[in-house]
C-alpha cells in the first residue's frame, strides 16, 4: 500500500454520521418508520425529520401474512433508513460518494432490500434455535 495514495484518500473523506440510543423510540406503522430529528448531512447544525416511508412487499390484509412478514418488513426499513443515511454522511470531496438520492437510487433500494431481507432470515433461523 502506498502511503501517499492512503493519505490522499484519507484527507479527501468524511463521514460524520454516529448512531445512538433515542430517548424517544421509533414507531413503525404499516407504511414508515417516525422518530426524532436527524442531523441533515448537508447542512452543519440543521436537522431534519427522522421518518423513512415504505410501503410493505404484500398486501396488509392478506391472511398468509405472519408476524416474521412484518418483522422482516420493519427490520428492512430500519436498514433502509440506516444505509440512505450512511450514504449521505459518507463524503468525498465534501460530497456523498454515492449519493443515495441520485440516479441509482433505486437500485440502492433493491440492494438493500435484499441485505435485509437475508438478515431477516438469519433471524429467523436464530430465534428458532432459541
């Protein structure tokens, strides 16, 4: 590894997003995830609304639906909002490196869809073992 590449990677990044234990829980609903401000990635000192809307992958009424749907559905809009903001606090340049309101948007959506739904069913099988 060249130190002078890691050094010019290195001043060149930032990534000012930490995570912490609300004194306000979340609270899901069919639909989104609400809770407390966020810090805004683009603006220093500002917030914004800590809200993430994802409408479920079936229909609510439909009686097949068990509570792991729900589960694997609430835990895959956590990691949703958990990624759109790392993305938008992982900074090049000043700029997020992968901007998670740009053109592969949804593609990042699929992504992380995907990782969730996996973790989802790790949990499943450890709570089974339980």
């Amino acid at each position: 590894m060249s130190d002078d590449i890691f050094r010019s990677a290195i001043s060149r990044v930032s990534y000012r997003l930490t995570f912490g234990k609300t004194p306000e829980p979340r609270k899901f609903l069919e639909d989104g995830l609400l809770g407390p401000f966020v810090p805004d990635a683009f603006q220093d000192g500002k917030v914004q609304a800590g809200e993430w809307d994802q409408k479920p992958p079936f229909e609510v009424d439909d009686a097949r639906i068990a509570e792991r749907d729900w589960l694997a559905h609430f835990l895959s809009m956590a990691v949703n909002e958990a990624v759109h903001e790392a993305l938008e606090h992982f900074q090049v340049d000043g700029k997020p490196y992968l901007n998670p309101h740009g053109k592969e948007e949804e593609w990042i959506y699929v992504l992380v869809n995907e990782l969730a739904s996996q973790l989802a069913e790790i949990a499943e099988k450890e709570r089974n073992r339980a």
